[in-house]
C-alpha cells in the first residue's frame, strides 16, 4: 500500500484552491489495484474508490461545485497518456510539439529518456498548463468525461 497527500489546484471563481488529496494506492497483483482519493471541499468529505487514479479524479471533477476545474496535469491539453499504456497515475508531457494523433506519441514514451523526461503525476501542474479542449488533439478520455458525460 503506497499513501500520498498531494496539492491539487482547483480553479474557482474565486481564484485558484489548493485542494488537499489523500491519494492510497493498493497494488494486490498485476491485475487488480485499488485506488482511494478523499479530500473535504466546503466541509464536505468526498471519498472515491476506483480502479484507477484517471477513474478517482474524474469522478472528483464531476462532483466539483459549479465552475470549479481541476486545473492539474490530466485536465491540461499537453498532458497526453502513452499510446501503448501507462503507469497509474502518470501521463506524459508534451508542450515542444503538437501531436495530431496517439501515433505522434510513441517517441516521446517509447525512448526511456524522452520518457523520464516528460513523465508526470496525473496531480502536478506548472505554468504552461492550457486547459483541454475539442479544439486541440489530447490523447486522454477526462477532457470528453468530464465534459461531454457529465
């Protein structure tokens, strides 16, 4: 069992929130992890139990009070996942080029240094953060979760 608290940015109406995140990840086998994500927004504790920490924080984006946005690596349109699979909680990034299609990316996943250079936690942000939209090719389903499902 592996236990993190991470700051994730929540962009309100108000300005930017840095929300707490309790994130444990269980890794029984290869096969079968479990994901738990909790924080408390406005005195109120959320708590998600999921597969994955992608599952975890979409769930977290839909029960955000209105117009508030995660504003972190997975909801970034330069934060794209690798076209032949991930770690959990990890996606790659890519603001040096604009890829059109997931074969764009296998460069920048499949070269270990390329790889190490560009891999990020689904909870990190930094300053070229640009928001996802349908405008722009971002190998990720959060953008049409999180919008199009709500």
């Amino acid at each position: 069992m592996e236990s993190k608290i991470y700051c994730l940015p929540i962009k309100t109406p108000d300005g930017i929130v840095n929300l707490e995140i309790n994130h444990t990840v269980v890794d029984k086998d290869d096969d079968d992890m479990s994901v738990t994500l909790s924080t408390t927004i406005q005195g109120e504790t959320l708590l998600y139990q999921t597969e994955t920490t992608v599952e975890a924080l979409i769930l977290l984006a839909k029960n955000l009070p209105e117009k508030w946005h995660i504003k972190s690596c997975i909801s970034c349109r330069h934060g794209h996942f690798c076209p032949v699979g991930n770690f959990d909680n990890e996606l790659f990034c890519v603001t040096d080029f604009e890829p059109k299609e997931p074969r764009d990316l296998w460069h920048v996943t499949e070269d270990d240094g390329e790889r190490r250079n560009r891999s990020r936690t689904l909870f990190e942000c930094c300053d070229l953060y640009e928001e996802q939209s349908k405008d722009y090719f971002t190998y990720s389903d959060y953008y049409y979760e999180v919008t199009i499902c709500k």
